[in-house]
C-alpha cells in the first residue's frame, strides 16, 4: 500500500496512518500535516483564506483538551485489552490463518483489504453462511494451481486448480473447541452433478462423477469451489456454511509476514520432488521453504499423500502457536503485513466478500479455546480394487463415525467430558447397566435382525461385527416382527457381560440395553437379540455419538503440542 495515491513517502507504513478515537474507540485515518495533499479538500468558494480548520480530532492529537471526567485521555489500558482479546484468533488448516489475517487485521481497515479479495458464488452449495449462535462448519481449500512467481516447479504443470489440500473446519456451537478434518486428495469419491455459474452469468450444470478422485471435484471440467462443496456434503453429511481458497502464494507470503514458523523433524530431509533439504531438529521456515515443507512428501512417513497431510498439521499447529505466542496479533504494523499478504492470496465464496462478514467470522473464531483444537484425517484405507494402491477408500465404520461426531457438534478432545453429562441425566440404575465386567468380542453370541433400518442393514452390520469388531459369533435372522424407533439389545441376566461388550462396540446408552431373555442362535446355543432401529445410521457408525469415543486409530493431534515429522 502507498496510501493509496495521496503523495505520501513511499517508506511510511500504512498502518502508522491510523490513529485510535478515544471517543469512539475506533481506529481513523490520520495522514501527517505535511503531506503535499490533504485528504480533506479546501473550501470551494470566495478569496484565499487561511488555512482550513483541522477537524477536531486532528486537533487533540497535536495538542490534547482537557479530557471529560471519567476519562484518561488517549490511554485507555482496559480497551486496548478488548481490541487484544478481540484480535487473538487462530488458525487450522491450509486456508486457516487467511481467516486469521483477515479477521483480525480486518478490525483496522477491512475496507482496503476487501478490495484484494476475489469472491466466487457458491452455486446454492452452502448453507447461505455462517450464523454467530449455531456450529460453524468451513470449507478450506489449497490449490495446486501454479501461479505466482516462483512456483513453476510445484503442481501438476498446467493444472487447473484441483483440490490439493481441503480441510472442513468445525467449530462448535459454543466455540469451546474445533475440529479441522483433513480430506485426502486421493480419495476415492462420487462427485455429484454441479450447477455452476458461468463468466457470462448464466449457470452450467457439470456431469457428476463415480469413482473418482477427491481433488478432482475442483478445476476438474471446469468446476469450481461450488462443486467441492457439494463433494464434502455427499460424502460426510456435513454441509459447508463458506468455503476459502488459496494457492501456494498464501503460504509463502504469509510466513514472511510473521517473521517464519518453528518446524522439527525427527531426521533430514533432502526431497527433490518439493526442493526440501533440511537437517533433523528444529528450523524457522519462510516463503519458499515454508511451502517446500508442507508439500513434502516422499521423505516422511510412508512417503504417500496421507504424512504429507500429517506434516502439514504439525506446521499450521506450529504457525497458530507462533501467532499466539509473540505480539503479532496485537501490533497494528504486524497485522497489515499479514492481512496485506493473505487478502492478496483469497478467494472467497460471495457470501463473505463483505467487511462485516470478515469481521464477525474472525471475532467467532477468536472465541475458540486453542487447546481443543483437534486436527484429524477421515479414516482411509488402501483401495482393495488396486492391485498396487495408490488411492484410498473410507474405512467402513470409523469414517461415519467420525463424519456422525462432527455432525452432532462432538469434541474430539472433550468426549470423556460430555460422555459423562449424558449418563448424569439417565437413571441412575439405567446407566449401571454398563458398568461391570465385559466379555471379549469373541465370546459375544448375538442375531441381528431389521427393526425399521434401511435395507440391508441387518446384513452389512453383521459383516462389520466379524470382520472389523471380532463378534464372530453372530448370525443374521432377518426382519423384526415390527418397526421400532431406537435400537434395543435384549439380553439374559448372565449375559451381561456380553451386553456391556457389545454396547461399547455399537455406542449403546444404559437405555437401549433391555434386561430380557435369550433366544437360541442357528447352532443351539443362548443368544442376544440387537434389533436395528429407525436409528440405525450405517454398519459400524456408533449409535450415540454424543457419548462415542473417536475412533482408536484415528490419527489426530492438537494444536498445543510439539511433534516432530517423521
């Protein structure tokens, strides 16, 4: 910025040009008086007078009045903490501390940085935007699209833009914790048909796809942003309140503007593929180096997209502490050169090209309590239809499962919490159902039958119990006599270690689990009775997700802690 055309010095910094108001507490303009051009114009009419009276607030600042009783002058140490608490934001992914320069530095002169955002209409994908008093869910891509001085030997060449790095940001209802959910680009997915809104205006529907790659419901024939959301929707259940992008300039311009971010690695690195050469231990990493490092791949763990995508949640864990950590976040100066670069590096959907939408959207965020901050992947595994995999598939059970916890406003790193206000509001005898000894998997006898469930259900839960839980003693018997609304587990007195088992398996509450009698099973032998209800979400999806734990092979950190990649 060079103030914009108005004869300023080329080395005054933009953001020593704003003076706060001690009478409305809000950061203005103010150039120096000897500036060759004055922003406020000289009267039209009548001789040369003298020169034009300087505006009151220009006046206190030259030689300040008597302040009014109750009040301190320009000094006032209990507002300037607000502004602080106020600009204190986070970041979580790729496009994340974007929202942090921009909601933050935005709090000094959003109007200027609005004019270096680029905005695309979402196309009817979203939600219509985020509320203030519900979940936030946020949409973060990073393009592998090459453009920008210097990164020519990064991406595919020519590439469009696809989804290189995507992450949905949940932030809960009540903004005590968050969840940034990686999704891999090798994803194996069905991209829906997308209606797109063309150059000229007018709106294309793009053909779906089944069976493609996840990064490919972006640039991909054409499609934009829009499309991607509907991807997301489809597969999670989760649909996106906005959606941010940015392309590898973000990274390295944001990182210089903070003066680099501390990264470790537990051995050296030299990959020629993202022109990474590091020794092993701590580095400070900006610009170029800085997005070598989160492109990294073939020298960290299996060398495959999945530890790229870990290293990259150990550096934006690293960035956020920095910005939280040293004053950049409540010096006026600082936060220019940040919010100058990320705005530069933006697109946004249209429904927050807006100052105020900026701002309230970097005010929610700033709520979040840092240490729940969870950075997770959507549980994948090789895909079986190839004979050497190089994409991946979900992993039935633990991928809706996590999809369901973030669906339902769950903490990642508070469930143990809310597990136990639940049970708090069940009768106390109910909740003592699942206490006591549990049986091992393998000494569960149990019929599946389908109580009001989708069709089929009864079969591929009975597939996820003996391949995935070990419940090999169990047996599909077919359909319920009738439908019921909640899924219930009947057991006999001694099989209440049985019933335990299986209830921490499926997510049963005390409620669900019906004291009884035991059937006999195909072989002859005393068994449970699980009947599927109307509740029934998917083989392997726990039923209360509200008092599930997350996956135990969900690979996930949080922000707070130090790891070095691998």
């Amino acid at each position: 910025m060079d103030a914009q055309g108005r004869g300023r010095a080329e080395d005054i910094d933009p953001a020593d040009q704003w003076v706060l108001n001690p009478e409305t507490g809000d950061y203005e303009l103010r150039l120096p008086p000897s500036a060759p051009q004055s922003p406020i114009p000289a009267p039209r009419r009548g001789s040369p007078a003298p020169a034009p009276e300087v505006p009151a607030p220009r006046r206190r600042r030259a030689a300040p009045e008597e302040p009014p009783p109750g009040r301190r002058g320009r000094r006032r140490p209990a507002k300037k903490k607000s502004r602080g608490k106020k600009v204190l934001l986070w970041t979580t992914g790729t496009m994340a501390f974007v929202v942090l320069a921009v909601g933050a530095a935005g709090y000094l002169y959003l109007q200027h940085l609005n004019d270096n955002i680029e905005s695309l209409p979402d196309d009817g994908a979203s939600t219509g935007g985020f509320q203030k008093d519900q979940a936030i869910n946020i949409l973060l891509i990073g393009t592998d699209k090459r453009t920008g001085s210097g990164n020519d030997g990064y991406g595919d060449k020519g590439s469009a833009g696809h989804a290189d790095t995507t992450i949905l940001l949940h932030v809960s209802k009540d903004r005590s914790n968050a969840t940034a959910l990686s999704i891999p680009r090798d994803l194996i997915v069905d991209v829906p048909d997308c209606p797109t809104t063309q150059e000229d205006g007018s709106t294309k529907v793009i053909p779906g796809s089944s069976g493609v790659r996840f990064n490919t419901s972006l640039g991909q024939s054409g499609r934009t942003p829009s499309c991607t959301m509907r991807t997301v929707t489809e597969l999670t259940g989760v649909t996106p309140d906005n959606f941010m992008v940015a392309d590898f300039n973000a990274v390295k311009t944001l990182t210089s503007a903070v003066g680099g971010v501390e990264v470790c690695l537990a051995k050296d690195i030299d990959d020629p593929d993202s022109h990474l050469n590091l020794s092993a231990g701590k580095h400070t990493v900006e610009g170029e180096q800085a997005l070598a490092f989160v492109r990294t791949r073939h020298s960290v763990g299996f060398g495959g997209d999945l530890s790229r995508i870990e290293i990259q949640q150990q550096f934006l864990g690293s960035l956020m502490r920095k910005l939280k950590s040293n004053d950049t976040l409540t010096s006026p100066t600082k936060m220019v050169k940040l919010a100058e670069a990320g705005t530069e590096a933006l697109t946004v959907d249209a429904k927050l090209k807006s100052i105020g939408k900026l701002k309230d959207l970097g005010l929610e965020l700033g709520k979040l309590d840092t240490k729940n901050l969870t950075f997770a992947t959507v549980p994948v595994k090789d895909n079986p239809a190839e004979k050497t995999p190089v994409t991946v598939v979900l992993k039935d059970g633990a991928a809706q499962q996590v999809f369901d916890m973030v669906k339902n406003d769950v903490s990642f790193t508070e469930v143990k919490k809310k597990e136990k206000e639940k049970k708090d509001k069940e009768d106390a005898a109910v909740a003592a159902r699942l206490e006591g000894e549990k049986s091992e998997p393998s000494e569960i006898r149990v019929r599946v039958l389908n109580g009001g469930a989708s069709s089929g259900s009864a079969g591929r839960e009975l597939t996820y119990l003996q391949n995935e839980a070990g419940v090999t003693k169990s047996e599909n018997a077919g359909n319920a006599p009738a439908d019921i609304a909640k899924t219930t587990l009947e057991y006999a007195p001694d099989q209440a270690d049985q019933a335990r088992a299986l209830a921490e398996i499926l997510g049963l509450s005390g409620a669900a689990m019906k004291p009884g009698e035991s059937v006999t099973n195909a072989q002859g032998l005393p068994a449970m009775t699980l009947t599927l209800g109307k509740d029934f979400k998917g083989a392997g999806v726990k039923l209360d997700a509200t008092s599930a734990k997350a996956p135990e092979d969900l690979q996930k950190s949080t922000a707070d802690k130090v790891e070095c990649a691998k």
